[in-house]
C-alpha cells in the first residue's frame, strides 16, 4: 500500500471491493486530472490514457468522475457497501 495513503488516521481499507470504477481508454483524453484529483493515488497515465492502477486505496469520492470532462470514466460504489472505512462518517 501508498506509504502517503497508509498513514491516513483513522481509515481501514476494506479489500478486495471489486471494481467500482471503470475507466473506458477509448474516450480518454489523458489529461490527467482524475489523477490529480484522486486522494488514494489510485489511478495512473499509461500509454495516454488514464488506467486504474489499484482501487485498494480508494476513498469513493467519485472525484475522478466528477472532473472527467471527456465521461470516459464509469463510477458506482461498491456492492454490498464500501471498500473503506472511516472513524469520521
């Protein structure tokens, strides 16, 4: 795991939730800002588009998806609840 995510205070990463976030390459433009946005580092640019490197880290924000302008990112929350959790909510 992220040494930079792992020492978040506070959260315990549920694995294996499946994959929630999908990233269609085809639509991509590779501007990177889901990478930029994206708190649990989670993503990656790779061949000019973005790719989900791990959603073990994910935070299910859905801030990739809010800031894709191209749509090329598909976003749901994890079946049965969620992939982490928080002493704050």
């Amino acid at each position: 795991m992220n040494k930079r995510v792992a020492e978040f205070p506070g959260v315990k990463w549920i694995k294996n939730a499946g994959n929630f976030i999908k990233i269609i390459p085809e639509k991509c433009s590779g501007c990177g800002n889901c990478i930029k946005v994206c708190l649990g580092q989670c993503l990656e640019l790779k061949d000019g588009s973005a790719h989900v490197k791990s959603l073990d880290t994910c935070m299910e924000c859905g801030a990739c998806w809010y800031v894709c302008d191209e749509e090329a990112i598909i976003f749901s929350w994890p079946p049965g609840g969620t992939g982490f959790k928080t002493d704050w909510g």
